[in-house]
C-alpha cells in the first residue's frame, strides 16, 4: 500500500501516513506500528517508479532519482535502474535503523536530565526549526506557519482551569481541534486541490527489462551507498528537513567525490543508488528525533508523532522508563517493513506500475472521499469533517504563498505539550 | 496594481488591467469548482444524504469535470452541485431523508444523461464516460460495505441505500 501511494504523483508519505492513521485506531499498538511504518516506508522508496519510467516523482523524496533514473529508462535499462533503487532502498532503511538502535539510548540518556524548563524549549525548537528548515521560500514564512498551528491548538477548554479558548460558543470546539481532520485536511485537500487545478497530467510509463537486485553494481558502488546513508541518517535527524533533501544532498556529494562527474545526470547508476540510499536512511534518522525527544525529523514523521499519540504513546524521553522495548520494537518493525519493501520490489514492481495508467483527475476524487472517512471514522464525528474543509483551502492558500504546512502542524501537534509543560 | 500606481499613475493602472487574463479564466473556474464540490458534500451531503448515493453522485461529478476533455461537464457539475446543495441544505430538516435520497438518486441520474448527451459522439469522451461511471458507482459499493460490516464504522449518513445493503447482509447471511 505504501508502495503504492508513493508511486501515484500527487499521493504523499505524509498524507499516506495521516490516512492510515484512522485506520489503525482499532488495532494494537504494534499491528498500527507495522502498518504505519510500512507505509511510510514503502511511499518513500515508490516514490522512485514514476520518477524513474515517467520523470515525475511521485514523492518530493524521489526528484533526485529522477537525474539519472529515467534516462537509465530511455536507455533500455529501465528494470535495472528499478533493481538498483529497491536494493539501495533497503540498505538505505536497514542503515538508517541500525544508527537508530545504537543513537536512541545516548540521546535518551542525555534527554533524562530535562526538566519542564528544557522540555518547553524543546517543543518550541522543534516548531520554530522545522519552520526554519522547511520553508522554501523566506524563513519566516515557517515562523508564522508554526505559530498558526499552536494558535489552533489553544482552541478548546483550558485543560488546567477550564476556560475556554477560541470556541466562539461552539461546544464541538469545546475538546480542542482532533489532530486528525488537521492532518488529512492540511495535506489532502491542498493536494488534490494543485493537482486538479493544475491539470496535471502524466505520461505513459516507458517499457522495461527484467528486475534484479543488482548486487554487483551495489558492491562497486559501496563507498556511495555508505556515504549517502549518513548523510540521509544525519539529515533525516535534523527536526523538519525531510527525505527531499538528503536525496538532493547526497545526489550532489556523490557527483563531487565521483572519478566520472560528467557521467551525471546522463544516466549514471551511482547518482540513482546514491539518492535511493539516502532518502530511505533518512526515515531511521527521522525516527531518532521523534523517539527519544519526542519531536518529528521529518513531516511523515510528525504524522507518526500523531498517530503514536493516538494510541496513548508519547513519544520523548520518558518513554524509554514507561516502555523500554519500545525502541528495539520499532527498530525490529522498521527492519522487517523494509525487507517487505525489497521483495514487493523485486517481484511485483510490474504490476504496482500498472497503477500509473490510473488518471489523476479519476484517482483524487477517490482520494477525496478516503480524507472524508478518515477524518470522520476517528472520532465518528461530523464536525471534524466541518472542519477539515476550512483547514484544507487556508493550507491550500498557505501552500501556494509556500508557507510550510508541515510545521503548521507540528504546531497544532505540539502546541497542548507545549501548553501543559509550560504551565505545568 | 500596486507598483502601477506608483510608477505609472491610473493610467499605467488601466493599461495594466488590459493585459491581465480575466479573474474568470478556466485555471479559477476550476479552483471554484473544486472547492464548491468538496464544500457540498461535505456540507450538504454527508449530513442530509444517505453516504452511498452521496459519495456516488459526488465521484461522478467530480470525475466527470475534471477527467473529460470538455468543458462543459466541468460547469454542468458545478451548477447541479450548487443547485442540489441549496435544495437539499433547505429542505434536508424538513422532508424525510428517503425523499432526500431519492432526489439525489434523480438528480446523478440526471447528471448521467446531461454528460452522455455531450460524450456520445467522440470515442474517447464515451470510455472516459463509461470510465468515470464504473468508478463512481464501484467505489461507493466497495467502502460502504468495508467500512460498515468490515470495520464496523458507522457511516455518517444512513438511510436508504445503506439500509438496504444491510437487509441484503441479513438475506445473505440467512441463506448462507
């Protein structure tokens, strides 16, 4: 599934991750983890099938991949540029949750000795940074976006003297905004919305060859895939800067250190491993962050941050006293869900691409209709639904004046934490 | 506009407001048009009409605007949906929700055969047509029963389509 919401252009990781959430309220913990992560993970390595046959990525993360990836495709090596980026991907994963199993108990360790004072800035910092990091256009752009969404997240009763804040006598607005209509409506609508008012349309996929894991190309280019993990591992840790960047970064230091510069952006499997490797390592190093402080390293991240909480988890220091499992448990999930992704890859990519000849002007509307169940399904209530129609045009408006949605709602996220530590 | 007044006066406005693209164009037809269907089935819809024929009328529209290469269904829908929104928003607390059902049934109905009367003399319009058809018909069918029975989530509108899919449920399992 996950898979396949990165392979449709106009589907997101975040937006994957966000739908799935409703989804997974019923289940336990665990069940929801293999569910979430799989489909983040898998959104983020499918994301390379459109860049690769038809040079749109299907995720921000895979526009990079698209360099090299799609003229392989045009060379006739489409099926082997495929076997390179699902192997690189699930080294890229499998790097990425070893540097968490061996990073979260320093940082945890470290991140025992805040107090409320420390836990409020953290808060703060990881609104203001991802702001700051997320923002393509001016940097204070972020700054406003962030503070929008702790806005939202002051509506509701006052949790300690039980006043209330910005409910304009609604009394649905008594309980606060749910984190759900904001996720689906932040990052849904403004989608479908640009997508369909743009008239994007697609190419059809170009043909290729057999897939094979491409081991050999993999061990000449080791020194690449190792590089690029750390780089995706160190850039996935930085709370806000997302899976697109340490695929652009890593594409760019693997064409720096490279003994053929030249050979890239002409259809050079080093630039596909390379970028592969590194937007995949960048989800271990995303979940670093979110961990052991509790804040998002990446905006997919922030909807597992979300979706965590849902199940009465909070992510942060603490969590390593009130489950002490839980780290290995997700290391061990993250693991598996990438080694689903290397066998969904090498064996059903032909059939998952059969899904691109779905148009988007048929495909959204089905979306749409996902981000209204999902919306209600959670509290089986109507009003979320009112108010996930409202989010989603101001975040569509957002967007295109290139706010960062993202850190919008890392604030409506953080915004009740931050409320209650402060206060607290 | 702004820079015009400073630079070049109202004349310089004027001539400026010359070489625009009308607000109306077919990019902002599109926006209101997306955000107006959205708006009525969220609004108007999922709290008045049974989900089923709310969701399917809702695709088809949806579908039919944007998917065909024509612009008409694209205007056609949006005026259906705001027509329908005003309908069913004033008579929604009023009538009985069947007969609120079966409007929405004759009104996709409707929509059905304004959009085959505009698809039936191009090849590729017709199996767009019949394209947007299947999913908006097959879509509704397949999430109502896997949310409903499968998940057991509670469709925000129940009533006659819903019922009767449930009655068949029972049929079924009595049989089987």
């Amino acid at each position: 599934m996950g898979i396949i919401f990165g392979a449709l252009p106009g589907l997101t990781a975040t937006l994957g991750v966000a739908l799935l959430t409703t989804l997974t309220y019923g289940m336990s913990l665990n069940t929801a983890l293999i569910a979430l992560l799989g489909m983040y993970v898998g959104a983020i390595y499918g994301g390379s099938y459109p860049a690769i046959l038809i040079n749109i990525p299907g995720t921000a993360a895979a526009a990079a991949t698209a360099m090299d990836g799609f003229l392989l495709t045009k060379k006739g090596e489409g099926g082997r540029a495929l076997g390179l980026t699902t192997t690189a991907s699930f080294i890229g994963t499998t790097l990425g949750m070893i540097v968490l199993v061996l990073a979260a108990p320093l940082i945890t360790e470290m991140a025992l000795q805040f107090t409320s004072y420390e836990l409020f800035l953290l808060t703060i910092f990881g609104i203001v940074i991802s702001g700051t990091l997320t923002s393509s256009d001016l940097v204070y752009k972020g700054w406003i976006a962030g503070p929008l969404g702790l806005v939202l997240a002051c509506i509701g009763r006052d949790r300690l003297q039980f006043y209330p804040h910005l409910t304009f006598d609604m009394p649905e607005l008594d309980g606060g905004i749910e984190v759900v209509p904001v996720l689906i409506g932040a990052f849904g609508i403004p989608q479908i919305i640009k997508v369909l008012r743009n008239r994007l349309k697609m190419t059809r996929p170009k043909s290729f060859g057999r897939i094979l894991p491409e081991f050999g190309t993999v061990v000449r280019n080791i020194k690449h895939i190792i590089r690029s993990a750390m780089i995706g591992v160190g850039i996935g840790s930085v709370s806000g800067v997302g899976e697109d960047i340490a695929g652009w970064v890593s594409y760019g230091t693997a064409k720096n250190t490279s003994k053929h510069p030249e050979r890239f952006g002409k259809g050079e499997p080093a630039g596909v491993l390379s970028t592969e490797t590194a937007n995949n390592a960048c989800i271990g190093g995303a979940l670093i962050p979110l961990l052991t402080l509790g804040i998002q390293g990446s905006p997919p991240a922030a909807m597992l941050l979300g979706a965590l909480m849902l199940h009465g988890v909070t992510p942060g220091p603490m969590i390593c006293l009130e489950k002490p499992t839980f780290s290995v448990e997700v290391c061990a999930i993250l693991f598996l869900a990438s080694l689903a992704m290397w066998i969904n890859g090498i064996f059903l990519a032909r059939q998952v691409v059969k899904l691109l000849l779905i148009p988007t002007a048929v495909f959204l509307p089905v979306v749409g209709v996902l981000c209204v169940l999902g919306s209600y399904a959670l509290g089986l209530n109507i009003f979320n639904l009112y108010l996930m129609v409202p989010i989603g045009i101001v975040a569509y408006f957002l967007t295109e004046m290139k706010y960062p949605i993202a850190s919008l709602v890392i604030g409506v996220i953080l915004g009740p934490m931050a409320d209650e530590i402060f206060r607290g | 506009m702004a820079n015009a007044i400073t630079y070049h006066g109202w004349p310089g406005v004027l001539r400026d407001n010359q070489h625009h693209t009308p607000w109306f164009n077919e990019y902002n037809q599109r926006f209101i048009a997306i955000v107006l269907l959205i708006r009525t089935y969220v609004y108007a819809f999922i709290p008045h009409v049974d989900f089923l024929i709310a969701t399917a009328l809702f695709l088809f529209a949806f579908i039919s605007a944007f998917y065909l290469e024509r612009h008409e269904p694209l205007i056609i829908s949006t005026l259906v949906f705001l027509v329908t929104d005003i309908v069913v928003l004033l008579a929604g607390n009023g009538v009985t929700q069947n007969i609120v059902d079966l409007f929405t049934t004759a009104v996709l109905a409707v929509l059905i055969f304004v959009t085959l009367r505009f698809c039936r003399n191009h090849d590729l319009e017709t199996r767009r047509f019949q394209t947007t058809l299947l999913v908006a018909l097959l879509v509704p069918l397949l999430l109502c029963p896997i949310f409903r029975f499968g998940l057991l989530v509670p469709l925000p509108s129940e009533s006659f389509y819903i019922d009767a899919m449930e009655q068949l449920r029972y049929l079924l399992k009595a049989r089987f």
